[in-house]
C-alpha cells in the first residue's frame, strides 16, 4: 500500500516525482503530495484526491529547478483522507520532512510524550509523530540526521519505509524500511528511490533492494551507506539488474491494465513454464524443487498460505497436489494462520504464494513456520521481494509487471508453476502412471493456444452478457471440484472491481442456503465444463432453473445439455480436468471487467484497494 518516489541527482525532480507516483497509483491510494528543495525554500504541496489533483495543486512549483524531491501516494490508516493527512509531513521546526508507509503501532504514546515537552500537531496521523520524533532526538543528542534517524527508529514498534530530508543537509535523503518494501535506483551521479523500480526503470537498471531493518544515506557525489537499524554494522550493498523493461508497465494501447494483463495471460503462461517444462522429454525442471526434492518427498504434510486471489490459487494446488502427488494439503489465510497458534514441525512443507512478495500477513506467516522448524518455499512473481528472500527456496511466476489492482494473470501463472511442482512431485513418487504424466505435460504446454482461444471466442458474448447484468444487486458464482476456487476467484473480481455484491459457492452447497436467495432477478454463474462432475452441476443448474434463476454457464465448446437450460452460454475449449481453471476463469475475468466498465468504475484502481498489502 502506498507509494513513495524519491530523487536526488542533476535532473529536474518534479517531472521524476510525478511521473513516479504515477507508475505507482496501480498500489492504491485516497491522497498524494509533494517536497522539492531548490536549494533556498523547501516547497510542500499535497492534497486528497489523485496524482492528477496533486499536478493541479502544484502548478506553482512544476516549472521549479530543484534537483531533489519526494513523493507519495497515501492509503488512509492514521486519520481520514484529507490535505492535513497527507504526506509529506514536516516537523514541527519545519526543517524535517517525511514520506512514510506503514504503521507505527507506539505511536500513541509517542506522541503523548512528544507533547509533554511542547510539540504540537496538526494531522491525526503517526507519521507526524515519527518525523517529529526524530526532530526531538536530533535536537536533545546533537546528532546528524541519520544517527537521529536511526536512534528514532529504535524507539518504534510497527512497519515502516520512510524517506527523511533535513534543510540543513541539502545534498542527503535517508531512508530506512521495515516490513515495506523500499528500492533504490541507482544511476550516473543520481539516485532513485521508490516502493518498487517501476518509477525509475527509464532511468536506470540498476537497482539495491534494502532488507528489513537496515537504512541508507544518499548523498550526492559520495558512496551510498547501508548499515543495520539495531546494531549500526556496515551492509555491502547488493546491486543487481532489473528485468524490467518500460513497455512491461505501459498500457500498450489497452483502456486499462487489467485488460492488458487479461489478453497477456497465454503469453506469461507460457514464460511460467519456459525453461521448465520439457513435454518431449517428459521432463519438469525446477531448481527450487529440484535441490530440495527429498524434503518435498518426505514432507508429511503441505501447508499453503496466501491471502486473496492467491489463496484461491492455493485452493486449486490442494486438489492438484493431492490428485497427483498424494501429500495431504491444508490451504489457509495467512491472517488466520499466524494468529491462531498453529500446530507445524519440522516435517511440514509451507508454500507461500503473494503475486508482490510483500503481503505482511503472508510474510509473517512465513517467520513464524520458520521459527517452527518447517521448510518454506514461496511462489511469487516480483524478483528480489521480501518473500523471496525470506523462503528457503522458491519459484517465481514470471508474469511480469501487474499494474491492476485486481489479479488476472497472477492467478493462472500461480497455478501453472504449482501445477508443474504438482506433476513433478508425482513424477518423483510414482503417483502418476507415465502416459498420464506425459499426457499432462503435453496439455499444460499446449494451455497458451487454449487461453487464446478462450479470449477470442468469450471476449464479446462476455460483454454483451455483462450490458445484460450490469445493474444485478447480487451474484453467485457456482463451481465443483477444481472449479469451486475458480467460482470464489469469479466472485472476487465482480466485487473488486464493480462493487456489486457477489458470492463464490461449491455448487452442491447452494440448497445449504443460498438457494433461498434465488429467483428471477438472480443471475448464477454456473462453472459447467464437460469434465469432472458435470452431471451433478447440471443437476444444480437444474435446481436454479426451477427457482426462475437467470443461469450462465461456462461449458465446454460442443455443449448440449446446459445449453438447453441455460439463459446464457459461454463456450470454452476442452481440456483435463485439473487444467480447467486456467481456461474457465477466463470468460469470468472478461465478465467483471466489462460489467466494471459499463458502471464506470475505476476498474484499475478499485476504491478501497491496494495492490501490496503491507500492513496488517
């Protein structure tokens, strides 16, 4: 949550900064603000709203020649969103300055305290009291900005990625994180500093991610100094080269990054399993599996966690483990399971699953079976994020940059690389004869053309379904087997992104009570394809039919007997059963964008939302 854009270098600051919080609002955010110094005056501007309000607002400092500047894009913790709450905020001498994301959960009596010696404050907010706080240790001690930071720092209990500027030290910014993610760009006699490297890949590739608890002094025209927040011990910074590249984080001539993300889905499927999956060899190669293959054989059990569409993810790979592999799967939130004393030892397998690598929940769940002596391999798609340091292995999804708050090509790359960890587990046990093996391979490789075909063939009927429904108050979405995570997957986006009020059932539960809530004004979105438990869906839509619900059905292309009951069909082309859900959520993905669109909603930037989830 939250965005930060920094700069310090020979360039003007204020089109970097703006530019940045731009390629940053996909975080979610309720208000943005700006700090330039031009070497005289430092110039604050700042305002509820969007990044484009923020321009507006700062019309008087655009054209300014400052070189150093900082920017942020708040999501609303401490205090309503409004012009007094957001950030920058300045000390109360009005020399300090401060972005920050996260939370500081002292900050109460931080502030009491700060007080009671004369402090006054003009925001409800905890950042206020932090840079506050560190104006009152470098007052009381006599210390450099960074010691003071530093000492600060110390005295805090929460998360935190700050940028500080002092007027009286015109050539620095420091900046420290904990629990929220901060990167560095580093370029010829400039620095860039952001929440992640998309404000400042035109500019450099190299990039120094910081870890938890360690803080940096940029200065211009001398090295950059990492050192640890506990123990002040030197850290050799870590440069290393961004994949990145600038068309992964433009629109390329979309509407929105949603529907760009939606039709790159064959083409990032098919990056998920490059380089692993070998269908004429009969051979899945994954070095995060590969080098801990006795671990995974010997495991007693596989716990997922995840939170949101990954969880759903991770509802898909516990029919697919256990189908295939034979391990016993549990899949939990990772909110529920770091607060209710699991029980984990050290023959349990956790896979963590975040598309960002920061989620705070599953990063804290991931501490916790490491402290329980569990082995913990994290899936994820953002190299060098906090996930993939913190697992002992891992696997990326190489998806590319997701910009739209609401996850589309996450979810199936997620499920292609635990579909393959899947298969190569069975392959390694003998669960799985070998012509089912190789025939899986050869299905899995051939999914790209099929998701293709899928998004061709459903884009327009999903669209003029959605004219159909757009104004429906309520939705359910209905789904058996390795179907049930794709219909809590379908639910998801319609709330996400249209706001109409959905729900995600396993189809036999619906005469288990949502049953009551149909009728003729209804619609059910019934996840139908020929494999697996089709005669029982059909029995269900029958049900539905009886009660004058309004029934869409996603069916394998060829389909007869839905089609016969349902007001609305949705054809999909055939594949396994276990692969069904990288196809039927597609039709389901284009459904929620265009019922989105039609109700004019912000469909990249959904209100209350944010795309990393830093804090609790």
């Amino acid at each position: 949550m939250c965005g930060i854009v920094g700069y310090i270098g020979h360039r003007k600051a204020y089109p970097i900064v703006i530019k940045g919080l731009k390629r940053l609002e996909y975080r979610g955010y309720d208000s943005a603000g700006i700090m330039l110094y031009d070497g005289k005056e430092m110039h604050v501007s700042k305002t509820k709203g969007k990044v484009t309000d923020l321009e507006e607002k700062s019309k008087d400092i655009a054209n300014s020649a400052a070189t150093i500047g900082m920017g942020h894009t708040r999501w609303a913790t401490h205090g309503v969103p409004n012009d007094v709450n957001s950030h920058p905020h300045t000390s109360n001498s009005g020399k300090l300055v401060i972005i920050h994301n996260g939370i500081i959960e002292n900050y109460s009596p931080l502030k009491q305290e700060l007080i009671n010696r004369g402090y006054t404050f003009k925001s409800d907010t905890d950042t206020e009291v932090l840079v506050n706080l560190i104006e009152e240790v470098q007052k009381n001690e006599n210390l450099k900005l960074g010691k003071a930071v530093q000492v600060a720092l110390n005295q805090v209990v929460g998360a935190y990625a700050i940028c500080v500027f002092d007027v009286d030290k015109p050539d620095e910014i420091v900046v420290a994180r904990l629990g929220s993610p901060l990167a560095i760009g580093v370029g010829k006699d400039e620095f860039f500093i952001a929440s992640d490297a998309s404000p400042f890949i035109e500019y450099t590739t190299n990039a120094i991610y910081l870890e938890d608890e360690e803080m940096a002094v940029i200065r211009m025209n001398k090295p950059l100094r990492i050192r640890k927040i506990k123990d002040d011990s030197l850290v050799d910074p870590y440069i290393q080269e961004l994949q990145m590249n600038l068309e992964q984080i433009e629109k390329g001539g979309y509407e929105h990054f949603m529907l760009k993300e939606i039709y790159e889905q064959p083409s990032v499927i098919k990056d998920t399993y490059r380089g692993r999956l070998y269908s004429n060899e009969g051979v899945i190669r994954m070095a995060g599996v590969e080098d801990n293959l006795e671990k995974f054989l010997n495991a007693e059990r596989i716990l997922i966690v995840a939170c949101g569409t990954s969880w759903h993810a991770g509802l898909v790979a516990e029919y697919v483990i256990e189908e295939f592999a034979r391990i016993p799967v549990e899949v939990e939130y990772a909110s529920e399971f770091r607060y209710r004393n699991p029980i984990i030892t050290s023959k349990d397998i956790v896979i963590a699953i975040s598309q960002s690598g920061e989620t705070a929940d599953t990063l804290a769940a991931i501490k916790l079976a490491k402290e329980k002596g569990a082995f913990v391999f994290g899936v994820c798609n953002v190299v060098g994020s906090s996930i993939s340091r913190e697992t002992h292995a891992g696997a990326y999804t190489h998806a590319g940059p997701e910009i739209g708050v609401a996850s589309t090509k996450a979810f199936t790359t997620q499920i292609t690389v635990l579909t393959m960890i899947a298969l190569r587990l069975a392959k390694a046990k003998g669960t799985l004869n070998n012509s089912d093996f190789h025939r899986y391979l050869q299905e899995l490789e051939i999914i790209p053309e099929k998701v293709a075909e899928a998004l061709s063939t459903t884009n327009d009927i999903a669209k003029e379904i959605a004219a159909i429904y757009k104004d429906a108050p309520n939705c359910l979405y209905l789904g058996r087997g390795y179907n049930f995570p794709v219909a809590l997957e379908g639910a998801l986006k319609l709330k996400e992104i249209s706001y109409i009020h959905a729900e995600g059932y396993p189809a036999a539960e619906m005469k288990h009570g949502p049953i009551a809530l149909i009728d003729e004004k209804m619609p059910v979105i019934v996840i139908a394809p020929k494999q697996g438990h089709y005669d029982k869906v059909v029995s269900n839509i029958q049900e539905i039919k009886s009660r004058s619900g309004k029934i869409i059905a996603v069916v394998t292309k060829g389909d007869t007997q839905v089609r016969e009951l349902a007001d609305h069909v949705i054809e999909i082309p055939e594949t396994s059963d276990a692969l069904s859900p990288l196809i039927t959520t597609i039709p389901l993905q284009l459904l929620s964008y265009h019922i989105a669109v039609m109700r004019e909603c912000n469909v990249d930037q959904p209100r209350n939302l944010a795309k990393s989830v830093t804090v609790e």
